[in-house]
C-alpha cells in the first residue's frame, strides 16, 4: 500500500467507490518552498494535474522496466523491471489507453530471465527486447515476444552484435533498430544499428555516451536528453546514419538529468520527472515539466494547475517564477493520448502499490501553444 500522510485522504478501500481524492494517492511530505508565501502567476490555459485509478488489476509497481507506446491500437506496453522490494521480473503487460485496463500477456517461454535496465522497439505485434541486468550478470540477448500468441523467438543476427549493457537507448526507424549507449561497468559510447530483414549488426561510432538519458523519435530523427555535461540535444539522424549535437535555448532542464521521460506531443517534446545532482534546482521533491518546441529548438516551462478535486495547490508547490510545480517522478512510463489530448504518467517512483496515474489534460495547453506560436509568426513575418 502508498504512504497516506495527507490528512484528507480517506483510508485506502480496493473495492469501494472512488472518494474525491482517489484511493492510492499518496500525499509528498511538506517541502520547504511550501512554507514561502509565493503568489502563483495566473496562467490561462494551463495543463490540468489530476489523479486517476485504472480500471483493472494493474502489474506490480516497479522501476527499470520496458515500456512502448503502440499509437495505432493505442496501448502501452510493460515488461520487465525491479520492485521497490528489488524483486527482478519478467511478467508482460499492456495498456488499453481507450479502456484504461491493463491486461497481462500470457508469453510462452519460462526461460526468459527477470531483469531490469532492458530496453525495447514495437515493430508491429512484436515486442523486440534487447540487453538488462540481473543480480549477477549484464545481459545482451535479443529476443522478440508476438504481442498476440506470446510466443518468443530468438533472432540468429550477423555482424558486430552489441556488447551486454543496461539503461541504453533503444528505437526503431524503417527497418532498423538502434542500441546506443547504456552501461556495463562504465558509460559506453557505442551505436549499432540492425537491419530487420537482414538481421546484421552495423557498428557506428559517436564517441559519445549517455547512460539514463530520455529519447523520442520524431520523424526520422531520434532526440536524445540527459546524462551529459554538454547542454542540447544529441540528434541521430536514420537516414544519413549521423548523430550531432543540437543547440537549444529557453529554460532548459539540466543536461544532467536522468531516467526522466520525453514525449511527442504534436510539434513538441515534454520531458518529464528524472533525477539530477544540479544544487540549482533547489528542492528535489517538485520539478517542472518542460515543452520544447522542435522547430524553434527552445525550452519552457510547461504551464500546470491542479484540479482541485483530486489534486490541490499543496500537492505541488510553486516556484520562484509563480509556476506551478508537481511531485517529481523518476524511471516512469510517461505517454501522449492523442485521442483524448492527455498525458499518462506512471509506475516508477513513487512507486505506490497498488499503481495510479498522474494525469495532465493537455487540450487547452496544447492549443495556447498553437495560437502563441501562430502569432509569432505573423509578427516576424
């Protein structure tokens, strides 16, 4: 069970109605920039913060799992990962975002070993799943799990197979699928790149490595942020096969962040939550979540308020610059619902058992974004 703290939070019931703040909120402990009095800035068409039950047994709460978005059926799915009792898992599960029910995947193949760090691709149906840790061993296995039968097959793959690792980046693109980055005993900085109908390794050098680091693929082009001392974005281009570093302006989440989450979102990036050692971040607690806009390559904050049923202003805090600010997250699954124009946040920390989800309705943000850009580019026309 969650840690109640709150004073308001009715007792934790599985089974009966759901009271205004809904069973398995857990309420943070009173932060220090809580006690100044800080006026909030009123900001119009704001992100709303709310906190929602799924509809349906959930999986167990957990850190250092796979998670992928799957948007044309539009369902996530989880597999893999590490307990808050740092129990190793190897259960499969997915996410009907138009339901709001998991379902677990029935995978026939007991020899899969529990792990965490593991990454993976959605290439139709099938779940491809490279790398991880156990106890005792870095692990560089692929294997691929049909969504639909669970079935797991092996791929016998040619060429310079990557090395065992764990928190790389993984994606997929046209018929390829990169391993970059990660770590065994140290930060690698290796890439390689499999033809899917080949089934051949290519190695690609970038002399660069970001253990923890957040990625998104847009279009072509797979953005990746975090674990580094060197501010932007190191961008990856498929179709040259060529990384570079991408410059940004705006207020920018430290480069030095980790296991945080990047979500497309229309023409923009959100990142969300992570961990960093930046003193100038001030309390840890409470982080924003940060918009950045991929054709002006500028950073902001992403505009928040509670919705003062299931969260309220003391669930969050605000900071120097009125904004308002909510419990951080790390090691999340964190996703876009096109259809209903919200961002779904969940497992990670805190790792509440049994799990919700921070919600942001992003409907109104998202068109103030629009309009505001829109507008600029009239006036400097």
């Amino acid at each position: 069970m969650g840690a109640f703290t709150s004073e308001d939070i009715q007792a934790y019931q599985a089974h009966y109605a759901m009271p205004k703040r809904p069973p398995g909120y857990q309420s943070i402990r009173t932060s220090k920039k809580n006690t100044i009095s800080i006026q909030q800035a009123v900001r119009k068409n704001a992100g709303v913060w709310c906190i929602r039950n799924f509809d349906s047994l959930t999986p167990s709460p957990r850190t250092g799992h796979c998670s992928v978005f799957g948007p044309q059926f539009n369902y996530v799915v989880v597999c893999y990962g590490n307990t808050p009792t740092e129990q190793l898992l190897n259960d499969f599960w997915y996410l009907d975002l138009n339901s709001n029910k998991w379902t677990q995947i029935n995978v026939q193949d007991a020899d899969l070993q529990p792990r965490t760090g593991a990454r993976a691709v959605l290439i139709g149906i099938d779940l491809w799943i490279f790398g991880g840790t156990t106890e005792t061993a870095f692990l560089n296995d692929l294997h691929v799990v049909n969504l639909q039968t669970g079935a797991v097959t092996r791929p016998q793959t040619t060429g310079d197979a990557p090395t065992a690792r764990t928190n790389h980046i993984m994606a997929y693109n046209k018929g390829k699928i990169i391993v970059y980055s990660g770590s065994d005993v140290t930060v690698l900085s290796d890439m390689y790149i499999l033809d899917v109908e080949s089934l051949h390794w290519t190695q690609v050098n970038l002399n660069v490595g970001r253990s923890g680091a957040c990625s998104a693929m847009i279009d072509n082009k797979l953005y990746i942020y975090g674990a580094s001392q060197t501010p932007g974005f190191l961008v990856f281009d498929f179709q040259p096969n060529d990384g570079y570093i991408q410059k940004v302006s705006g207020t920018c989440p430290p480069s030095t962040v980790t296991n945080a989450t990047l979500v497309p979102f229309d023409n923009y990036l959100l990142l969300i939550g992570g961990e960093t050692r930046d003193d100038t971040q001030g309390d840890s607690q409470f982080a924003p979540i940060y918009v950045y806009d991929i054709e002006k390559s500028h950073w902001d904050i992403f505009n928040i308020q509670p919705d003062n049923v299931t969260t309220l202003q003391h669930d969050g805090t605000v900071d120097k610059n009125g904004n308002f600010i909510i419990p951080t997250t790390s090691q999340s699954t964190s996703v876009y619902n096109a259809i209903t124009r919200e961002i779904s946040i969940f497992l990670g920390t805190p790792g509440l058992n049994p799990p919700n989800q921070y919600v942001i309705v992003a409907a109104n943000a998202l068109s103030s974004l629009h309009m505001q850009k829109d507008l600029l580019s009239m006036l400097y026309r």
